[in-house]
C-alpha cells in the first residue's frame, strides 16, 4: 500500500470504523422490540465506503484513471472490518490475508507482465518483429489542426 493515496492508517481506521458500525448495528438488534434489520446497517456502510472510494479516484485530463486500487482496497478494508463486527474474526483474518496477498503479491506480477508487455511494443517509425507496420499518425507536418 505504499505510494497510495491512502495509507496503512486510512485501511485500520476504515475496518475499525466499519467494525463498529456493524457490531452496533448488530446489538441494537438484540436492545430494540427485535424488528431491527442488520441488512440495512449494512447498507449503509457500503454506501458510504463507495463514497469514500469515489474520493481517492482521479480522472487526469489525458483520460488516464489513477487510484482505483486505493479506492479498492478501502472498500475491502470495510467489509473485513464489516465481517469482524458481524462476528466472523477467523473469515475476516482469513480474507485479510487473501487482500494483502493480492495487493501485494500479485501486483508485482502484474506490474511485470506491463513491463514485458511494453517492452514488446515497436515504437512508432520500428518496424515489429512479425513484419506489421505501425500507425505513425497522420502525415500532416506535425500540425494538429489539418
């Protein structure tokens, strides 16, 4: 979770805060008349943890898309933090790990096959390995507006 906009602080607070949320949610339940419906505290924590992802995606003017990951993984940090609360620690433990393996492990090997892949690439005015020819752009004398 390193170069993220959100830290290792935002995903513990984001799981405590689910956690608690949902294991009030649970006892009132239990205070009220028992006509209480858990599914909607629920709803609202998946509500909210959208919004709060919402906030860490950025759309560049270029159309590249950044923080999707980070918006991910706090959605994530919520629903561990929504199945600690509701009573399932060793689930919670349990897909805590898949998450890390995941953000970590398996970002390496994705950010390798990007490197591999674009090592592939020709650049334009490089002819590729199997003959195709590349797209150079429009033959225009490098004015934008022909």
């Amino acid at each position: 979770m390193a170069n993220k906009a959100a830290g290792v602080r935002t995903h513990m607070l984001v799981a405590t805060g689910a956690a608690l949320v949902v294991g009030v949610g649970d006892l009132l339940i239990h205070v009220d008349d028992g006509t209480g419906d858990p599914s909607r505290t629920l709803h609202g924590v998946i509500t909210g943890l959208g919004f709060l992802g919402a906030g860490a995606i950025v759309r560049h003017r270029d159309a590249t898309v950044e923080g999707l990951t980070t918006a991910a993984s706090l959605w994530f940090a919520g629903a561990v933090g929504a199945g600690a609360g509701l009573g399932v620690p060793i689930l919670a433990a349990g897909v805590t790990v898949i998450g890390l393996v995941v953000l970590r492990v398996v970002g390496r090997v994705e950010a390798r096959w990007i490197e591999a892949d674009q090592g592939r690439r020709p650049t334009p005015g490089q002819e590729p390995a199997d003959g195709a020819v590349v797209d150079e752009g429009p033959d225009d004398g490098g004015n934008p507006s022909v």
